[in-house]
C-alpha cells in the first residue's frame, strides 16, 4: 500500500516538479531496501522505523504538492476487495503493473525515469522504450513477489467474470480516473486482462 501510494502521486505528468520526483523516488527506494527487512524482521528497528516513516510520508500530502494524481490503480484495487476480499494493498500489487503496461503511452516517460532512478534501469537513445518498459514493470513485480506476494489476478481468485463485473460496476457509474481520466471500464478491463 505504501509503494502504491508514492506510485499514485509519482507516476504521472512527468517535469512538474523535480524536487517532488526526488522525494518520491527517496521513498520508493527506501521502501524497496527496508520492507524485506521489515518483514523479515520486525524487531529491526532501523529497518521498522524507516519503513514506517516512508508510509507516513507517502500519503501525509507531501509528495503530492505541486503535482497532478493518478489514483486508478487504487479504485480499480477497491473493486477487488469487494469481489475476492483481498486486502487492499495486496490488490494494489496486481493491478499496478497492468496499469503501468496499459497506460504505458501516457506514462512512459515517468515510467522510464521511475525505473532509471529507482532501480538503475537505463534505456539509451535509440533502445526499445517498450521492450525496457517491460523490464521495469518485471522488476516491480519482482520487488512485490519478495515479500511473499502472489501478483496474478488468477493466483489470487480472480478470473475473466471478475473482470467483468468490475468492467460493469466501472460502466454502470460512467467513471473515469487516473490523470488524464483515461481510465474507464473498458481501460480497467484492459489492465485486470493483462496480470490475469
């Protein structure tokens, strides 16, 4: 839940503020250091602390000043709990990087400097943009899976009527989320399809 929160705020319009890119990526691998630990360990102090100040931090308002929101990812995560009963961080860890790969043409370019700046994933000029774009999402899911995660909506309960009945509840209320309110039942259809 706490990765997912920075990610919400993060991944979005990319060049509105450098300096909350930078507190947002500090977070992300804080978090990507310390939450194995965490877990692993929970009487590690250092380890608990730096993960509990990274969750305050990723959703006290901070690293939302001054840039646009995303927030899909949560709603389509809520209808996840609904249906399978999943806790809501978890569902947010199936659907993230579907919504990464969905909306990978309006979000690449922070996807790219995401996974640079977070994980050391450089594309040069002239590399595949997609191809590393997958690389990206594949070490996120990675990230997810080492803390004992199952990431796959069909691991998890979920199959093609589950998407279905999101797709109807998204449709049946005539939504739209994300940034660009992009994100609309046939757009999460789309994203519960691709981590199915």
């Amino acid at each position: 839940d706490t990765f997912i929160h920075v990610m919400e705020q993060y991944l979005t319009t990319p060049h509105q503020s450098p300096l909350m890119d930078r507190w947002a990526e500090g977070i992300l691998q804080t978090i990507v250091e310390t939450a194995p630990v965490a877990l692993n360990d929970q009487t590690n102090y250092n380890a608990m602390s730096s993960f509990m100040l990274s969750a305050t931090m990723a959703l006290n308002g901070f690293v939302s000043m001054g840039v646009t929101q995303d927030w899909a990812t949560h709603m389509i995560g809520h209808e996840l709990t609904a249906l399978l009963g999943l806790t809501h961080g978890h569902t947010l860890t199936i659907v993230l990087p579907g919504t990464m790969w969905v909306l990978r043409d309006e979000k690449g370019d922070k996807i790219l400097q995401y996974g640079k700046r977070v994980f050391g994933i450089k594309c040069e000029d002239g590399e595949n943009k997609e191809a590393t774009i997958k690389l990206i999402i594949n070490k996120t899911e990675e990230f997810f899976k080492s803390l004992g995660l199952k990431i796959k909506l069909s691991e998890n309960g979920g199959d093609v009527a589950t998407i279905e009945e999101i797709a109807r509840r998204f449709n049946e209320r005539g939504v739209k989320f994300g940034e660009n309110r992009s994100v609309n039942s046939e757009t999460a259809k789309k994203i519960l399809e691709w981590v199915l």
